[in-house]
C-alpha cells in the first residue's frame, strides 16, 4: 500500500506501472502528493533513438542559428568537451517524426484520469510543445538547474483563469538525488492561489525545502506532475559528465486551445528563465 504523507516521501517513495487504465491506489496518490512516477514507459534501446535524433536536431538548429521556436526562446550552452550544444530544445514533436510518434503513445491518454477530464489533450502545438531539457554542468553551461516555480503560472501570463494541468516527464538518463535533478514538495498543488503565486519567489529561489522530495529516475521511466504543484531542477555538484541529466517534458492541458506559431512572441515567464537559471 502507497504511504501518502510528504513526510514519509522523503525517504522513499511508491514507484508503479502504467498501464491501459489508472489504478484506486495510483489516482489517491496521485490526488494526495500531485506526482508520480511510473517504470520502464519506454525501453532503453527507444531512448538511445531519442538521443540521437536529439543530436541531429541539434546540429541543424546550430548551423541555422536557431534563435526560437513558435516564440519560445532556444537555450545554447557548452557541453564537456568545449562544443556547443542546445541546452532545452522547444517543440521537438514539431521536428521528428520519431518525437511526434512518441506523443501519440496511447497510454498517455490513460494520465487524462488524473485532471478528471475527457477534454484533456496533448500540448503538441501549445504551451512549448515538446520540450528537451539538457542540464550539465561545465564552466560555459547555461543550464544547469532551474529555480523553484509551478507551470500554471502560465497560465496567469496568457490572462486565463488557472486550468487543470498535467506536466509529463520522459526520463532519458539514470539520474539519482545525490546528482541533483528534479525535486518537488508533495502536496503544494492543492493549496490554494496564494500559495501558487507567494510560497516562492518564481525562478529565482533555488534554497532546498524540507518538506521538498527528490526523485530516483531511471533512463525510459515517466513521471507526471500537478500543473500547480512547486517544483525545481537542483544543480548537480559534479562537474563534467557525471552532471549530465536529459529529460523531455510535454504539458496535458484542457480548457481554450491556444496554440502557438511561428509569429508567436516570448512570454515574459520566458524571458525570466532565460534570465535566472544557469
């Protein structure tokens, strides 16, 4: 049986499977801490694709010099060996038919149960699609960890009223809490506006929570959270490749279909990313 308290999260928490309809005991965990985390969604021969196909996006958009997709600022920075390399990729489905693919998974339908809505849907053209998140640590790196915030802050930005929202991981490397990576505090999704906007001090905060919860991945497993739910990326304290943790998130959302561009401009959250986390 899955403990629900934050407290006992702290040491462990409950990691299940995700099959073709969410279980009593997978949706009160997930009502209670607003995350979870599933094994082994994809194989580690399909990430090793991913990978490489990352690379050769990368390449492309490097010649091009690649400023922004759909309005969403592009982030460069420098990998161990001294190359550039792009450090979060935006809207990837728009740009590979293997991506694409990968969001058409039928099992991720099955996460619409957790905003308890039929009109849910995939943000492949909203939001920023398909993200590419590439956190390592070298000298020149802009991108290594990323400060405390929700993702529906977003939708305060667009003038919406806040929406049920889902923010779906895809874990590409081993990664465990001793080299940073994501950290979350159970339980803050459900606790109202003030606590959505004040609890921290958006993108800036970085300062560890002890109440917060750091997550054990592993290459291939997925993770969900709670669109209102507090969350960072913790720096690792290793440098070089050992710091190096990939991850691709992509947003189920419902409510106006509001999709992106090319003539769409950055959003300000955007600009404050860009701005405060390296």
């Amino acid at each position: 049986m899955a403990k629900n308290g934050s407290e006992s999260l702290n040491s462990k928490y409950p990691i299940f499977s995700l099959g073709d309809q969410l279980s009593v005991e997978q949706m009160e965990f997930f009502e209670h801490n607003g995350f979870i985390h599933f094994k082994n969604f994809i194989s580690r021969e399909r990430v090793k694709e991913l990978l490489e196909e990352s690379v050769k996006i990368q390449d492309q958009w490097i010649r091009e010099d690649v400023k922004s997709i759909n309005g969403v600022p592009i982030k460069y920075g420098t990998d161990v060996d001294g190359r550039k390399i792009v450090q979060r990729f935006a809207f990837l489905n728009q740009h590979s038919d293997l991506f694409s693919k990968l969001l058409k998974d039928e099992r991720l339908k099955t996460l619409f149960g957790f905003i308890g809505s039929h009109e849910g849907r995939i943000g492949e053209t909203e939001k920023d699609g398909l993200v590419f998140n590439h956190y390592v640590n070298t000298e020149n790196s802009n991108y290594s960890q990323l400060g405390w915030h929700t993702d529906a802050l977003r939708d305060i930005f667009y003038g919406q009223k806040v929406m049920p929202m889902l923010n779906v991981g895809f874990h590409l490397d081993d990664s465990s809490t001793d080299n940073g990576g994501l950290r979350i505090i159970p339980g803050t999704h459900n606790k109202g506006l003030a606590t959505l906007l004040f609890k921290k001090v958006y993108f800036v905060s970085h300062a560890p929570d002890k109440k917060e919860v750091g997550l054990n991945v592993e290459a291939g497993d997925l993770t969900v959270h709670d669109g209102r739910l507090w969350h960072r990326v913790a720096q690792s304290p290793f440098i070089g490749e050992r710091s190096r943790r990939r991850v691709m998130y992509v947003p189920i959302i419902c409510g106006k279909f509001i999709p992106k561009s090319s003539q769409s401009k950055p959003m300000l959250y955007q600009r404050l990313m860009t701005l405060t986390n390296k």
